[in-house]
C-alpha cells in the first residue's frame, strides 16, 4: 500500500493505493492522522477507492478499535471521511470508531463524502 496527500484549506486528502494488509493499513492511517493534525486539517478524506483486497471482520474492528486509541491519545479530534467500495470499504470499522466517540463516516460516493466534510 501507499498514499499520497494534498492539502486543501483545512482539508487534508489521502488518496491510498494497493493490496491491503492490516499492519500496512494502519500504519499509513497512523501517518496521515498525524499529518493532518501537524498541518492544522479537522478534516480528513481517506480515498481507498484504489485500495484491492479485505480485511477480516476481527481485523476491521481492530483497526477502529486502534483508531479510536490513536485519536483519543491526544487533542485532535478531526471528521474523517472513508470513500471506497465493497469488499474493501464495507464501513465496519468506522462504525466501531464512531461507537468510540470519532466523528467518522463512510462513503462509496466522493461528492456526498465532500460534502459531509463541509458540514
């Protein structure tokens, strides 16, 4: 997996690309959640929609799970959009997120995931 980003005002876009794998995946969450507080973003796009594979249901609720902890640990508290599809993106993990108190939603549209960042 890798990603790459693009700051737009107080929104910061990752754009995320490749085979996923847990560790990989979080580790680049990890990543740009800290860039995107260094740059002073509250807002967050993740496009995995050129992300290939899926993780497992134990693995998806980690990684909320671990999402929530790395927010948590600090001040930074942004909304995060997840844009991708099935099998992918199947919007478990944000649930288990958003059930931890992060302000997260996921999308398969870019237009509608735009426009709830701008909300």
């Amino acid at each position: 997996m890798k990603s790459s980003l693009q700051q737009k005002t107080n929104l910061l876009i990752a754009t995320v690309s490749g085979p996923i794998g847990f560790a990989r995946s979080f580790q680049i969450f990890k990543g740009i959640f800290d860039s995107a507080r260094e740059k002073g973003c509250d807002r967050i796009l993740f496009d995995c929609s050129a992300v290939t594979g899926e993780l497992t249901t134990h693995e998806r609720f980690l990684f909320g799970e671990e999402a929530a902890k790395h927010e948590h640990a600090g001040s930074f508290h942004p909304r995060i959009a997840l844009l991708g599809t099935a099998p992918t993106v199947d919007g478990f993990g944000v649930l288990v997120g958003r059930n931890r108190g992060m302000s997260a939603r996921a999308f398969s549209v870019r237009e509608e995931a735009l426009k709830w960042l701008d909300e």
